[in-house]
C-alpha cells in the first residue's frame, strides 16, 4: 500500500498540445498584436484589423498552476507583468523570456508602465512597489504602501497617470469603492453608492472619471475629482465581471461592460443631455456561450473594436467602427413630397424591394403605386400602364430580382408587370406585360420567391381545391431577363398545406415547398411539359406532389436553402419558425421521390424566418423579442441584431454578395428603414480568434471507434448545459466543433459511441438517445436523433447514470444504470427505431454509477461499479442472445457472479482492458475515497475470479473521477485535484507521469491513438488535450 500523492514526476511524458477553457484576460498590446490569458498560459496573436484575420505567434506556460487575471504593457511594448493568484511574472516578448514569482498575497492588479517599476496591489488593500533592475531579471521588493485602510479586496486597478499621480482604485467586498494617492497615501474617495462586492474598477488616464459595477447590477460613473456620481446604467441580467473606458471626448464618455449573462455593451454619458442614467448605446447578445465573459478589452483610437473572453474559451472580436453603421430612413411624408402626390386616405406603403447593387428602392402602397427611389434622384412615381394600375389599386404583390435590378408584381389574375431599373435613370429601363397563359383562371393570394444570380422563380399561390399552383420560371442571362418556363402544379389540400416557401433546385428540376403544419411538398418539374412567354400550357395534368407530412414537431416551414447536390440526391436546409431546423437529403428514381431527415435540431433564442449555409457553416437569422438577429448556427454566437419593433411588419433581408455582408430592411410607423449589417470581421469568422468549447462543466467524452478519410476522429462532448457537441479531432490534437444538439432538457450524464455511425447519451429525467451519424455533406458531419427510451411515467426523475452497448445483427444491446439502483438492458432495432426493455433488475438502493458490457468466450458479462464502493459482475448471457432476439419477455439479471467492495465510497471511474487473452481482464478503478485500485478479472469454464493486485490509497489529493487505457500497461487518470497521472499496473499500481491541468472540476476523460500513439482528452471546466 502507497500513501504518497504525486502531483508532478516526468511531466514531459504529459504534454499539453490545446487547451480550450475560461478566457481570464485580454489586452490590445498595439496596432496589430493581442494578448490572451488562457488560464496558466499566454497567448500572442496577430491580427489584421480590417478583416479580423488572425494568426498566433506563440504561446507559452507563464504559471505552472496560477491563472493569468491580469495583464499590464510597458510604455514601449516590448515587455508585460502579468499576475494571477499568487503568481506573477515579466515576459519579455521579443526574447520569450519569464521567470514566474510568488507573494504570499492574492494578487488583484498590476502596474508595469514604468519598466524600472512594477506595482503590486493585493487583496488586502496593500501594493508592493518591487524594483526591476538588469532588463528585469532582477526584482526586488522595495517597500509596502497602504493607505491604513486594509479592507479585503474583490478588485481594484493601479492607475498611472497622465498628471503624473499614481492612484489605486480599490472595490472590497463590502459594498465600497476606495481611490487613494499611491505616495501621499491619502484616501480621496469612499465611494458607497454601490451594494454587494466591487467586481471592476477603474479611473481614466487624465484622472477625471471612475467607473465601477458591483454585485447589485449597475454600473456607476464618478467624477474623480469631486466624487460625484454622475450617472448610473442597469442593463445586464446578471453580475458584470469586466469594465473598460472605451472612449473619452469632451461631450461623452463611453463605457464598455461584460457580465454573468454572455453579453457585451458598451454605454454612453452624455455631457450636455442633464441625465443620470447611463444610455446603452450597443448590446452583443449571445457573446459566448453557458454563463459568464470573464474578461475584455477596448480601443477605441486604433482598433475600433472590442474584444471579450468566456467561460467557454472563446475569443472575440466586436466590431464597433462607425462605419458599420449604413442606415437609411425614408419617412411616409418625405416621400409623398419627394413624388410630388398625396396618399389618399389609408394609404400607406405596404410592400417594398431593396436593390442593393444600384442602391436603389422600389415600393408599393396600399393602392398599387409604384415609388421608385435612387440616391441621385430620391423618390419619384413610376408610371405603369393604366391596365395595370387598375389592377394592381385592388390587389397587387412585389418580388425582387435583386441580382438584375428588377422587380416582378403579380396581380390577382395572375398577370405579372415586370420593371427593370438603373441607379441613371427614374424610370424603369424595362417594362413588360406578361399574361397569365394557365389552362384555366387563377385568383392569386400570395406569390412565393426564390432566386439566385442567374434564376427567379415565382410560385403563384391560389386557394387549393379550385386552382392550381402556378410556378413562373425566369432567367438572366446576358442581362436579359426573361420569362423561360410556367409549370401548372397540384394544389394540395388546404386543410393540411398551405404554402410559405419555396426552392427551386434547376440542375434537378425539383421544386420543393414549404407549408404551415410542417408539411413538405417536392414536384419534378420535368414530369411536365414549360412553355414560352408567347405560348400556352400544356393541356397535360398538373404535375402532382411527393408530400412529407408534419417531417417534425413546429408550425411554419419558414425557409427552404441549397446545402449540397450531386447527380442524384440534393441536400436542403428546412427552417420551421419555433426553431426546428433540418437537412432532409431528397432523391429521385423510379418516378417517385425518396426523402431522409440525416440532421435536426433545435434553436432555442429565438425564432426563425431564414437560413442559409455558406462556407459549411449554418446561419440562422429571425426574431427575439423585438429585435432581428442573425447567428452563427455552428459557431454558436450572435453574428448582430437589430432591434425592430418584431416580426409582425415587412421585412426583408439580404445578402447581397453572398458574403458576410447583410441587409436588413422593414416597415415601422409608416416609415422605410433599411440598415447594412456589415461585419468586417465577418471573413475571419465573425472575429473569433480561438474556438472554444462549452460554457459549462463537461461531464462525459467520447471518441468514434473509426477515422475520418483525413485521420481525424468524430468526438462527442456532454455537458452539464444540457447540449452535446459534435466535432473532430484532428491529427495536431485540435479540436474543432460541427453541432451542439439540444435535445435533452437535463444535465449530461454520459456519451457513448455505440459503432461509427451511431451513438448514445444520457441524462437525467430518464433521457438516453440514441443519435445517427451522416458523413454525406462535404466537410461536415450530419447528426439526428434517431430515438429515445420512453420514460417511465410522466414526472421522470431518474438519471440515467451511464450506458454500454454491444452490436449485433439489426441493432445494439444497451445496458443503462440508473441512479435509483436499478439497472435496464435494452434491446435498439436500428431500423425499426425501436427500444425494447430485455432485461431489468435492481442492484440494491444505491446509485448505479459505472455500467460496462464485455463478450468473454462466447458469453456476455454486465459489470457496474456503484455508490457503495462494490464492483458487481452478471451474466447476462441469458438475456442477451445476438440470434434470437426476445420480443416481449423481461427477465432479471440473476445472482451475480461477483461482489466485492474495492473501495470505501463510489466507484466513480472505471475500465476494464483485456490482457490479451480471451479470459482474462484487466479492471482498474478509482473512487471518492481517493484510491486507485487495480485487479485481475478472470474468467474460467465455471467459476469468475476478481483479485486485487495493488492498492493506493492515496492516489489522488480529492476524487478520482476518470480512467482511460493509454497504452500496452498503462492507464490515464484525472481527479478533481486537477492533477492528471499516467499509472503503470503491470507490476502494481505505480504512477510513471503527472502534472497540473488547467481544467477546474475535472470530470472525465477519453483516450485515442493516432499514428500508434497514444493521446486524452480531459473535460471538466474547459477541455484539454495530452500527447502521452
């Protein structure tokens, strides 16, 4: 028996190649250069600040268990004190050099602008002024300065000033904010105003104002010579960890804030506007993901930006640049004067169309006038020929054609005006008439678009039961736009579709719609002859449809886009407005249509009118509240919103160049309000310099038996927040995410590849899902929920604690612990997506904590590890037979063949490694008792044996909380200590390898191999990944 804890032998053997975890600290080091404290690690990036395109330079380990909290620059960039903890340092840029230091304080703030200085404040209200000689390898305490005031410390700030004064901001835990004279050591302020603790303080450069937040919300503005409270912001919905000024002129100052609840703002004080109150002047909503941005940074002279670190390891650049911000307002009564008319009475403009290459807008008002609007010629009339304008005063409906600067308005007989338009001239350079030439009378109601560069298509809605739907084909070709084709469709019955969308696929000639009710309808157009403008249709039927009814939970199917197409499937992107989004993969053969749903998931910020796929990246965009947004589906951040009044107005958004530029246009109180959206950070993916992982604890890994074609390997993730990520690993041990899938509603528990093409997870309420895999988009992965277990009754509160399968011919056996002792074996038909329960027992009252299912010699064995320290070992041969599968008998798991205590409490970590022959085992396991126990596992022709061959006690400082198999010997452990070891078991339990990680509450790890090396990843609060 050992009772030594090793926390650090051969740590080379455990390198760290990526971290992904709590983004503590961030600084604009200069015009192209950022600084980024990733927990004990500091990051050099470089970045081109038109674009946000950025590279990292280096990274280096400051602090061997510390994390970086702050940093502070020397006035000639070329040297920084950074501190955290105990911990601080001076890191040479140019040379890479640093020696890590230690005081016997917290350390709150650093000042190193002076480069023969370095100030210390601690969390007792006290600074070291520490004197840095010989290019800062020497460094020495030279005195201790306090105000006689020690309050303890939540934050403060040392601030050097532009007068010359040195001044200490200091925020203490009990409500007040302290500013004091570094070398007169006089108190100026106490600052009460506030309640709860100080999270951030700081006072400007030219010492005139202070700004704090604190544990009631707010953030406060202070006059710092009289201190006088100027103003007050509310706005967050949680605590504010981070502040800044990002801009002081002599008419206002600008305040940036992050908080608790993943948003970034930045506030605005107005001199002149006799007010108290703090005006948020812009919100990043959705800034990171879980809870928390823990740190930020502001410039406002050369970057004109901001940027912020999460919880969930992200960096990110916000782009606040005034030139971000094209907005045009045309108001009701400017344009009745530009025209030179008067709206009669209920008139009002109700339609309108942005071209956005002639920067131009074309507009129709409730009486079927057509405005047309340029920026050399402002708004004029449009004449159309009386005919029309007739027809259009009592109904009248207006597409766009953006890439040819055209429009389309349909009337309710179908007949179209088409009218093309330059930013030269105010009447439109192309008119033409065409008639409607369906085989019978049409009474339009709605008109459905769709269009890309080369193609327009109109689909003619008309009440079903008595018309049919028209679909009016254009092209632009040679920049002439014209009429190619009219197709008579099928009017499904309008009790169960009525359609709000549409696609239009011309390599396959597939036209598929959207209904309400979530009812899909495909139509090969080729089953049917098009004629010309000049000619009539085809006397033949009208082309009938492939309906797919209520493809999933939700209402209206909002959008239909292009993700992927070959010679024979296409692949769409389907949006429903409650937030469901697929990707059905559609085919043709044989006349008939075929459809799968290979993805699906939920959005659940707000809800959907729209997306698009660019760059294998899923975009969504719609409306929160009052607000439009657009978000990076994949990424999982708000790309921008505009608040708008909601969805219940005209609307229209565009992307003009099929880039990260947008616009977004809509109706509000009889005004036309059009705004880009321009992102510059946009090509560099929406200025997100790391990737990161979940905004809270990780609590299971896994890893895909198979390799990707480009030897990568799918990883799955779950997390306490209720998602599961889906990514890859790559070859460099990097990890890159694809989906984060929300379909449970409780905490993770487990994620377990049950083959390459499918895997499970569970959670609490009595969720396991079994999830499929589809690899038929070019890079990227599809994912679907194939199936759940039904719960037990309607109120579950069991969690489904950890799971094991085996394959066999048409599904899986899958055992699942519970945590209220009882153990479950199913049986999951993949094609019939069916669970039936085999087999169920109750272990005793104890929580089943660990649950694995070996083949030995033709006979299958159940082994759990539970809260009361016992490993219990079952036949389960009798339940578990891959030929003759049972159909409706439940059996229990009989007497085990094995019970034996290992440890004092839980078993929480445990693997099970063959020893090379088919009887024997190897099984290692660890607990709450902070032991690791290691025993040989054998199975005879009659009888099993489990026998302990070594023992550690104390093999870890706290519980051990996962094992993994790292090699012919070896196993990979992690505990809550935040110590990762490597142990040798061949001859006993002898620990070869182990140092600190980064990674607060470390949960769990998996293990793989690339290139017959071995590699863990480790989960908990961040994500890290070791080379062993």
């Amino acid at each position: 028996m050992s009772t030594n804890i090793v926390t650090s032998i051969s740590e080379q053997q455990l390198h760290e190649h990526a971290h992904y975890g709590p983004v503590t600290a961030l600084k604009f080091l200069d015009e192209v250069h950022v600084l980024i404290g990733y927990g004990p690690f500091l990051r050099l990036c470089r970045i081109d600040r038109s674009t946000g395109v950025s590279s990292q330079i280096w990274q280096q380990r400051i602090f061997k268990r510390n994390k970086i909290h702050c940093i502070s620059v020397s006035q000639d960039k070329s040297t920084i004190a950074v501190g955290g903890g105990r911990s601080f340092a001076l890191v040479d840029l140019q040379n890479r050099t640093f020696s890590e230091k230690a005081i016997n304080e917290w350390i709150i703030a650093l000042d190193y602008t002076n480069t023969s200085e370095l100030l210390v404040l601690t969390s007792h209200n006290e600074v070291l002024q520490v004197k840095v000689t010989d290019s800062g390898k020497t460094l020495e305490v030279f005195q201790k300065i306090h105000c006689n005031e020690k309050s303890i410390l939540y934050s403060g700030s040392i601030q050097r000033c532009n007068n010359g004064h040195v001044y200490v901001a200091a925020g203490t835990v009990m409500s007040g904010v302290l500013i004091w004279d570094l070398h007169t050591r006089e108190i100026l302020h106490n600052l009460t105003e506030h309640e709860g603790s100080i999270f951030a303080v700081k006072i400007d450069l030219d010492a005139q104002y202070v700004i704090s937040c604190s544990d009631d919300r707010s953030i406060k503005l202070f006059s710092f010579p009289s201190g006088k409270l100027l103003a007050s912001g509310w706005g967050h919905g949680s605590r504010i960890w981070s502040l800044s000024f990002y801009e002081i002129t002599p008419d206002s100052v600008k305040i940036f804030s992050t908080g608790e609840d993943c948003s970034a703002r930045l506030w605005s004080y107005e001199m002149k506007a006799a007010t108290t109150v703090l005006k948020q002047i812009k919100c990043f909503d959705n800034c990171h993901e879980g809870k928390h941005v823990w740190s930020g940074d502001s410039d406002s002279q050369t970057w004109q930006c901001l940027v912020t670190g999460g919880a969930d390891g992200k960096v990110r650049l916000l782009d606040v640049s005034d030139e971000s911000h094209d907005l045009w307002i045309f108001d009701s009564q400017d344009i009745q004067v530009q025209c030179g008319i008067t709206f009669e009475k209920k008139e009002v403009i109700k339609q309108f169309v942005e071209l956005p290459k002639i920067h131009a807008f074309v507009a129709m008002t409730t009486f079927g006038r057509v405005l047309f609007h340029t920026k050399t010629h402002g708004w004029n009339l449009v004449d159309i020929p009386q005919d029309q304008a007739r027809s259009f005063r009592d109904f009248s409906i207006l597409r766009g054609f953006v890439s040819g600067n055209y429009v389309v308005i349909s009337s309710r007989s179908g007949e179209l005006l088409v009218l093309g338009f330059s930013a030269e001239s105010i009447r439109p350079v192309h008119l033409e008439i065409v008639a409607n030439t369906s085989s019978q009378p049409i009474k339009v109601i709605n008109v459905l678009s769709w269009s890309t560069a080369d193609h327009l298509l109109l689909l003619l809605v008309s009440p079903a039961g008595k018309f049919p739907l028209l679909a009016k084909e254009f092209t632009y070709q040679n920049e002439t736009f014209s009429l190619s084709g009219t197709h008579e469709l099928e009017n499904p019955d309008p009790r169960a579709f009525t359609p709000t969308s549409v696609f239009f696929d011309p390599a396959h000639s597939y036209l598929l719609v959207g209904s309400r009710h979530a009812n899909f309808a495909a139509y090969n157009l080729l089953e049917t002859s098009s004629v010309s403008q000049t000619s009539s249709v085809s006397q033949n039927s009208p082309v009938s449809p492939y309906l797919m009814r209520k493809i999933c939970p939700g209402d209206t199917v909002t959008s239909i886009s292009k993700v992927h197409s070959t010679v024979d499937k296409l692949i769409v992107l389907v949006t429903v407005r409650d937030g469901v989004y697929m990707m059905i993969k559609i085919s043709h053969a044989n006349n008939s249509f075929r459809h799968e749903i290979i993805h699906q998931n939920k959005f659940t910020k707000g809800f959907i009118e729209g997306a698009f796929y660019d760059e294998d990246q899923v975009y969504l965009y719609g409306f929160r509240s009052g607000s439009f947004f657009i978000w990076n589906e994949t990424q999982q951040l708000e790309v921008d919103h505009e608040p708008c009044g909601g969805a219940h107005r005209q609307w229209e958004f565009l992307r003009p160049d099929s880039g990260h530029s947008f616009r977004f246009s809509f109706l509000r109180n009889s005004s036309l309000i059009s705004k880009a959206i321009h992102n510059r950070f946009g090509v560099s993916g929406n200025g997100l310099l790391s990737t990161g992982t979940h905004g809270r604890e990780i609590r299971s890994l896994a890893l895909c038996p198979k390799d990707e074609l480009d030897g990568s390997k799918i990883f799955a993730s779950a997390s306490e927040d209720a998602t599961i990520k889906v990514g890859l690993v790559n070859c460099q041990r990097e990890v890159s995410y694809k989906w984060t899938m929300n379909s449970h509603v409780s905490g993770l528990q487990a994620v377990h590849f049950l083959n390459s093409e499918f895997f499970a997870s569970s959670a609490a309420n009595e969720e396991l899902i079994i999830w499929k895999l589809n690899r038929e988009i070019p890079n990227n992965i599809a994912v679907i929920e194939h199936a759940r277990i039904k719960t037990a009754g309607e109120n579950p509160d069991l969690r489904v604690m950890d799971i094991s399968s085996v394959e066999c011919d048409g599904g899986f056996f899958i055992a699942a612990g519970f945590s209220n002792s009882q153990i479950k074996i199913f049986f999951y038909n993949t094609n019939k997506q069916v669970f039936s329960v085999v087999a169920e027992d109750t272990y005793s009252t104890f929580c089943i904590l660990n649950v694995e299912l070996i083949y030995v010699g033709e006979k299958f064995f159940l082994v759990a590890g539970t809260t009361d320290g016992v490993v219990t070992i079952w036949d389960v041969s009798h339940c578990i037979d891959p030929i003759n599968i049972p159909s409706d008998s439940v059996v229990g798991l009989g007497a085990p063949k094995i019970k034996q205590q290992l440890h004092q409490s839980g078993v929480k970590a445990l693997v099970l490694i063959p020893n090379g022959d088919d009887a024997s085992w190897k099984i290692v396991t660890g607990g709450d008792d902070n032991a690791l126990v290691s025993a040989n596992l054998h199975f005879g022709s009659e009888n099993i044996s489990l026998k302990i061959d070594s023992f550690v006690e104390r093999a870890a400082s706290a519980t051990i909380t996962g094992i993994a198999a790292a090699g012919e010997g070896q196993v990979f452990v992690t505990s809550v200590d935040q110590i990762v070891r490597k142990w040798n078991y061949r001859e006993g339990l002898v620990c070869s390898a182990a140092t600190y990680t980064t990674v607060a509450d470390t949960g769990c790890c998996v293990s793989g191999k690339f290139d017959d090396r071995y590699f863990a990843i480790v989960g908990g609060a961040g994500l890290s990944v070791y080379d062993m």
